[in-house]
C-alpha cells in the first residue's frame, strides 16, 4: 500500500518530463516530504478542455483519497488512498474512473512500514523511503475523479472536489519482506497509454497494469519522524541507521 509520500518537484520541472501542455501556475503547492492522505498533490492527466475536441496533457492539483461520484459524503476518501490492481476494473467505486478518468502522481518515493521485533518481543514499526535508484520520478499510476457537494450551491467554488487514488500491486521481491504491496509504477513507454481518456475497454487498459522489471527501486530505512505529519522536511527521505536513532534518544 501506499500511506505517505514525497512530492517536491517544481512544477515547472514535472511539466517538462511529462509533456504537460496545459497548467496555471496559479495552481500551486510548496514541497512536502510527507503527504499524507486528504492532502493535495500535483497529479498529470489527459482531458478534453471545454470548448475542445481532443485530450490536453494537464498539470492539475487534486486532494489524495479519491471520493466516488455517488459518495454521500467526502469522508469516504480517508478510505480510498490505494485501489488494488486486480479488483480496480470491477470494483464500484473504481471501475467509472479506471474505464476514462486515469492520471499519474509523479513522487519523488513514498513511505513504507515495515514491522520488527521490538523491546521485550513487542512490533514496532520501521519505516523506510522507496525511490527510483537511478533518481527519476516514480510515475505511480492513479486514477481521479469528481464529486458534487450537494450542500453547496452549484456556482460556488467549492461545489466540486476533484479527488485521487493511487494503484497498488504485488510487491516486487526487493520490497516484500517490507510490505506484501506497493504502488504500481509506470515506464516511460506506456505514459500515453495510460493516460488515454480514449481507451475505455476494461481489458485492454488491464493489460497496462504491469510494473516494469524488478531492480529499479531502491528502500532505505528513514527516521521514524516521518510518522508524524507535523514533520515535513528533506531529511525525512535521507538515511537513517540504528545507531542514529539510539543517540538521539539520549
């Protein structure tokens, strides 16, 4: 699964590498080295612009935790961070938005927690950074979608929310002693694919829900400050050790 992640890219450099055409700068975010869900994040996505007639690349800034357009209410989108890749085509409060509405969430890495055995026998949690090991992006594969806040007039700036979700699958051999999933990331070579609003057969969009080879990523455990939201720093993705954490105990 995926719970937290990195996003500190400029907006002008994810625009570059992914052949977005269209974004306003006005539509912002700082760097944050721990997203956590409910939070916004910058999310690049094929749509036909009003008064268009074909797909536009698209920098967008949607909130993490996607609410289904028939949800009562947005709470439901603490809930629906990750949606699985075997169950993504069929499931309710997916399949409208894997059939038409998929994006990418281009991180820097995200968080992973991997349970150890701690004082006196007791779990503890130990959390480690996944990235690219060449430095690229992870171009994790997601799908948005829109709701209407019913309780808000229709002009009203916030009558609609625009929400994401970030696909998982099996963890890749390397990260399966950490945790049995992760987010599914996507090659370079299948970008337009994924992106296409176009391709709307089921079985066929499957057919692009394959991670690239194993050995791309790289896991290094990271202080367990990330747990908390309240720190958001670059240092939550650099190296941490044992030893470092013992002496900042005492």
């Amino acid at each position: 699964m995926c719970g937290r992640f990195a996003s500190s890219r400029r907006p002008e450099d994810i625009v570059e590498l992914f052949g977005v055409r269209q974004w306003d700068p006005a539509e912002t975010l700082a760097p944050s080295w721990n997203v956590a869900p409910t939070e916004s994040a910058f999310v690049v996505l094929d749509r036909v612009p009003k008064g268009g007639s074909r797909p536009v690349r698209q920098l967008r800034v949607l909130r993490w935790g996607l609410v289904p357009q028939w949800s009562r209410s947005a709470e439901t989108a603490v809930k629906m961070i990750n949606a699985r890749s075997d169950t993504v085509h069929e499931k309710p409060s997916y399949r409208q938005a894997f059939a038409s509405r998929r994006c990418i969430l281009p991180v820097d890495g995200y968080y992973e927690w991997q349970t150890v055995p701690g004082e006196r026998g007791k779990p503890r949690k130990k959390p480690f950074f996944v990235s690219r090991a060449d430095g690229a992006p992870l171009a994790l594969a997601g799908l948005y979608e829109f709701w209407r806040d019913r309780t808000v007039p229709a002009g009203h700036p916030e009558a609609w929310l625009v929400t994401f979700t970030i696909v998982t699958t099996e963890a890749e051999e390397l990260l399966a002693p950490i945790h049995e999933r992760m987010p599914l990331f996507l090659a370079p070579g299948s970008f337009d694919d994924w992106l296409d609003p176009g391709a709307v057969d089921p079985e066929e969009v499957r057919r692009l829900l394959i991670p690239p080879p194993p050995g791309a990523l790289l896991a290094t455990p990271v202080s367990p400050a990330v747990g908390s939201i309240r720190n958001n720093s670059p240092e939550l993705t650099r190296p941490w050790t044992e030893v470092e954490h013992e002496t900042t105990l005492f």
